[in-house]
C-alpha cells in the first residue's frame, strides 16, 4: 500500500475579502445593520502602529461624517475575543475587517465605503 496520494489536489476557493489589501488577512463582512455603522474599534497593543492605525480611522470617520466615536482597546482578552492574532485591527459593527496592517485614512475610507457605509 502506498503512503503517496498522487493525483490534483483539491483546489481551495478563496473567500471575497471585505478589504482592500490583496493579502488581506481578515474574514469577509457583510453590514447586518442595513448600512449603518454602529460602532467602530481599533485593536491594538498600544505600540506606535496601532495608535496610527486609531488616529487614521478616526480621521477618516470625521472626514465622513459618520457620528459613532471610534474606541482604542488595548485590553488582550478584548482583542482575543475577537481572534486577532495580528495587529493593528479594525472592528466595524462587531465584525473584524482588516488587521494586521496600518491603513492610511483614506484606505480607511475605501474601506468603509466597499462595505456599504
């Protein structure tokens, strides 16, 4: 009996990424509250990175005009809950749509306007 399956492997489908990096990390998202954003958190640890990635979107948000106030979390039991394992992260309306990467705020912009906000 052979130990080597030989053959095509099976091709993996990649999913609809809700960003707009091509090594987008994160899971797609689709707004479940017709179109409205809720709220808004950038994850972090603190570092210079993730405080950046805060101060974009924060900017980018006002440039907006969206009236929902972004929170900075820094707790790690917070930012596990959501199972970031790469920081900077941005949460919109409960669900990750981009970590791992520093957007500029207009990034942040496209961002949110792709996902219908």
């Amino acid at each position: 009996m052979s130990l080597f399956h030989f053959g095509k492997k099976k091709e993996e489908k990649k999913k609809s990424c809700c960003c707009i990096e091509k090594n987008c990390t994160s899971a797609p998202v689709t707004p479940s509250t017709n179109g409205k954003i809720t709220s808004i958190q950038v994850l972090g640890a603190g570092c210079k990175s993730c405080h950046e990635q805060y101060e974009n979107t924060k900017k980018a948000v006002q440039k907006m005009g969206i009236s929902v106030e972004v929170e900075y979390i820094t707790n790690m039991e917070q930012v596990m809950a959501y199972g970031v394992m790469r920081m900077p992260a941005i949460v919109v309306n409960g669900q990750v749509v981009s970590m791992g990467k520093v957007l500029k705020t207009a990034d942040v912009e496209k961002l949110l306007h792709k996902l219908g906000f």
